[in-house]
C-alpha cells in the first residue's frame, strides 16, 4: 500500500503569500507526525524574496530533532542548497527541476540541461551526511508554457547515468491536468523502463482529478502520493496551478490502518484552523462530508 506524504508546509502554504512562524510551523509538524502521518515536506531552499512563505524553512529545520528530520523533506534545487541544508540538519533532500525547459527556466532559472548536470554534485552533498536525495520531475506531464510533455523526455532524465543516486523519483502533475490513464501510462513506463526507485506522485486538483490520478498511480506502482491539508497550494511559477490533492481526501480513500475516525477529525481540525489564519478556502471534499449529519456514518465528526 502506498503511503502519504504531506507537503502542506512547502507546496501548501508557497502560493498564500504569507510566512507562518516558525513555531506554528513547529506545531504542524509534530501534530501531523503523532496523528501517524508516515512523510511530510517541509520547507523549501527557494529564494525568500520569491517565495516569501519558504523564508524560515532552515529555522524550522533547527528547531526539529534529528528524528522527526528523518520523516521530513526539503525542497532544494541546486548542489548548494544541498550543502547549506545539509549544515543545518536536513538529510532528506527533495532535488527538484522541471522536465519542461520553459518552466524549468521560470523556476529556477536554469535550463533542464543544467539542472541535471548539477544533480552529481548534490548527490555527493546529500551522501556525505548519509542522506537521502530524491529526483524530483516538476511539469512530467504539462508544461503551462509549452503544453504537452513527451513521456520519452522524463524517461531519459530518470535513465540519464547523472541522475543515478536518487532513491525516489517524483512524478509531479504540477498543472493538474492530467488524467488517470496518462497518470497510470508514465508510472508504469518510469517503473518498468527505468532503474528501480521508490515512485512518488505529486498530484494536484485543478481540474478535479486529484485523487483519481493519485488512485491511478497507486495501481501502476506509485509507493508515496503527496498531498495538503485542506488542498492548499500550488506553484507560483506556474499559471494554471491550483491547489494540492488533498491529504484528507487521499487518507479517506486509502484508508491506511493508522488513519481512523478519530483522525480525521483531528485533521479536519487543524486544516479549519490553518485556512482560517491563512485566508484560504478549504477544497477538501472530505472535509466537507465529514461536518455533514448522517451521524450514523463513524467518520462524520461529531
């Protein structure tokens, strides 16, 4: 069965435009990791002046034990920001770029090209202090300024000899305009047509497919699907990307064995809060059945 990892503190909060502090951050994620949540996404080596919501990643990072980091990921993009998260405790590193040169440019600033190339030297960072790198594909399906993305260009990145020390590679739906059968057809060519790494699907919602995909890719082979609290997020780099599948509704319909009614109500809970410091409006259909009065139902909160 795969697992959850929630990314409400990175792909969640990078579009709201407001920095959460350090301590509330904190919070989240020792709330999120006692309710049983296996994975979560933290933060993000982004630049603060463009992504002001990411700017005290690294404080949150300090103020984590070593093993509550080693159930979290950080968002990084380049060899140094492996090197200074590193420095600062991080062991699991989220090496993300996109497949789609115009986006991968808009993003990071870089070609595609770069970025790979790049990619030995993070892998050497992130080994030097037994940590974990994953391969992270932005755009692997769409790409808001050049469409469609050829399938064949993502297996040459995962088949590409510099991309080799990865142990996971992300399959992100950044647009969410995928559909389950193209979900399914990518997860099964990188399964099948490349080197044997854990698959995770980054999914998002903008056009209703959220859990579909994520369901789809779980039967391909997928073995961690992210999403957020209440289905916040997306990318600011992007146009056309709304929020992340989310976590609620992926739980409820995966149903993993810590996940029970009295969980949900919990995250029920913390996502009601967290959008209303935010501003944000709560897209979880979860969410919204959970508050419903067919009490007779277990998982309706009370």
């Amino acid at each position: 069965m795969a697992i959850l990892r929630d990314v409400t503190l990175r792909d969640g909060l990078q579009l709201t435009g407001k920095v959460l502090p350090t301590e509330r951050k904190v919070d989240i994620v020792r709330q999120l990791l006692a309710l049983g949540l296996p994975e979560l996404e933290i933060g993000s080596m982004a630049r603060p002046d463009l992504v002001p919501p990411m700017a005290n990643s690294l404080e949150l990072v300090a103020a984590l034990t070593p093993a509550e980091l080693r159930r979290c990921w950080l968002w990084v993009a380049t060899p140094r920001h492996v090197e200074k998260a590193a420095a600062a405790g991080v062991r699991n590193f989220q090496y993300c770029f996109s497949v789609s040169d115009a986006h991968n440019k808009a993003n990071i600033g870089r070609t595609t090209e770069d970025s790979v190339a790049a990619m030995p030297a993070a892998v050497r960072f992130a080994r030097a202090v037994d940590g974990r790198i994953q391969l992270c594909l932005a755009t692997a399906f769409t790409c808001p300024f050049d469409g469609p993305v050829d399938p064949a260009r993502v297996l040459a990145i995962a088949n590409d000899p510099r991309t080799e020390g990865a142990e996971d590679i992300v399959l992100a739906d950044t647009l969410g305009q995928a559909h389950p059968d193209q979900v399914a057809a990518l997860v099964t060519a990188v399964r099948d047509g490349s080197p044997r790494r854990r698959i995770v699907f980054h999914g998002h919602d903008t056009w209703g497919m959220g859990v579909a995909n994520s369901l789809a890719a779980i039967a391909a082979g997928a073995d961690v699907v992210d999403g957020s609290l209440g289905g916040l997020g997306g990318c600011p780099f992007a146009p056309g990307a709304s929020g992340n599948t989310s976590s609620e509704d992926l739980l409820f319909a995966t149903r993993p064995e810590w996940f029970t009614p009295s969980v949900l109500a919990r995250l029920v809970e913390m996502s009601d809060q967290l959008l209303s410091e935010l501003g944000e409006p709560n897209r979880s259909r979860t969410a919204e059945g959970a508050r419903s009065k067919a009490l007779a139902f277990e998982w309706v909160v009370r």
